[in-house]
C-alpha cells in the first residue's frame, strides 16, 4: 500500500517515468524533507550543469530553439558579457537562414550597440566562406531559424564540425516540443531553460532531461 506521501506524489500530474521512480525512491519514507531529498538526490545525478563561463567562450557556438524561446536574446546577453571584457574585436555574430521578419533587424541592432560584426547566411555555402574568413581565434554565436531545425543543425554541422550545439528551451516545455527537440536524436553540448516562472511546472522539462 502507498504512504501517504507517495499518495500525495499520485495526485500530481507528473509523467509516468519520473513518477514510477518518485514513487518507488520515497517508498517507506515518511518524513517530507527526506523525501525531497531523495527525489532532489534521484534527478540531480542526471542533469549536469556547465561551470563554464561567458566570458571564456571561443570556437563557434550555435544557438538553435522553437520561435519565440529567446535564441536571438540569449545571443545578445552572451554577446554583452563578451564585449564588456573587451572582446569586440574577437567576436562575430552570424544570423543564419532566418528570414523571419525584423529577425536581422534584432542582430544588427546588437551588433551595432556593442561594437560587434555580423553577417547574414542564407545558406551552408555562404556561412563556409565567411567562417573561412574570419581570424582562428574568432569566438562565432550563430543565430538559427525555429523551423527546419533537423537540417540546420545537419548543415552547420556540415560546414563546422566541431561547432558546439547549444538548444533553449523554455521551462514549462510541452510534451510535443520535447520530441522536437530533446528525443530526436540530436546531439546537443548544452540545454538552457528560459522563461523561468516564480514556480513553473517543470516536470515535464526534467523528465525528458533526465533520460538525454
């Protein structure tokens, strides 16, 4: 039979992965801060976080999102870290393939507030040239289109094998648009949460996490 905590656990709408684990982690505990513990210890194994920092970034970091998860946003609050160290000059923003209207607007009026360069790809062809151009020690924040994201990471990766594929997700994440972007078999280097409400429902978010 349940304890009453796990009763409680039962009357949350959670997904049956992670509440067949809760269920089973809190069995015979009675007391709520052990088991928040115990459920805190069962998923935090599974989700790394990154130690690293903005300011230290190089290579080429691409940012990929649904429309409308903050890609271009998160790119400019990366880009404003970068230049307050004094990197202008070693920093490059690309906007690539999205012809969403006023999307290119929004890059070079970062660009532009910061000091910084940017281009604008239309295609794998035009990117490989202008990365081609660029100085070795360039840190690249290439900015994605939310439509198609299968082929653009195909393509950027096909130009830059060793960019590093960065993915926004918002917090309270539905359960469609994880399969879009968490269980397609994509390879992502990082997973960034935005739209963090006082307390979000994001359960949803840490199941799909904890299986990548």
């Amino acid at each position: 039979t349940d304890n009453r905590l796990q009763t409680q656990v039962n009357q949350y709408e959670l997904p049956s992965t992670s509440k067949l684990l809760i269920l089973d982690a809190i069995n015979n505990i009675t007391h709520p801060k052990e088991a928040e513990n115990r459920i805190h210890d069962l998923f935090s194994s599974s989700l790394l976080v990154s130690d690293q920092t903005p300011e230290n970034l190089s290579g080429v970091h691409v940012i990929f999102g649904l429309t409308g998860t903050g890609k271009t946003t998160m790119i400019g609050k990366l880009a404003t870290q970068l230049a307050a160290t004094g990197r202008q000059d070693s920093l490059t923003i690309i906007s690539f393939a999205d012809h969403k209207l006023g999307a290119w607007n929004q890059v070079q009026l970062i660009c532009s507030g910061l000091g910084v360069q940017c281009f604008r790809c239309s295609d794998r062809q035009m990117l490989e040239t202008i990365i081609r151009e660029l100085p070795d020690d360039q840190c690249i924040l290439v900015d994605t289109p939310g439509l198609d994201i299968n082929q653009t990471y195909q393509d950027i990766q096909s130009v830059v094998p060793d960019a590093l594929m960065h993915v926004i997700v918002n917090a309270e994440i539905s359960r469609s648009s994880c399969e879009k972007l968490l269980n397609n078999g994509l390879d992502w280097d990082s997973i960034n949460v935005a739209e963090m409400s006082p307390q979000p429902d994001i359960w949803v978010l840490i199941d799909a996490l904890s299986q990548q």
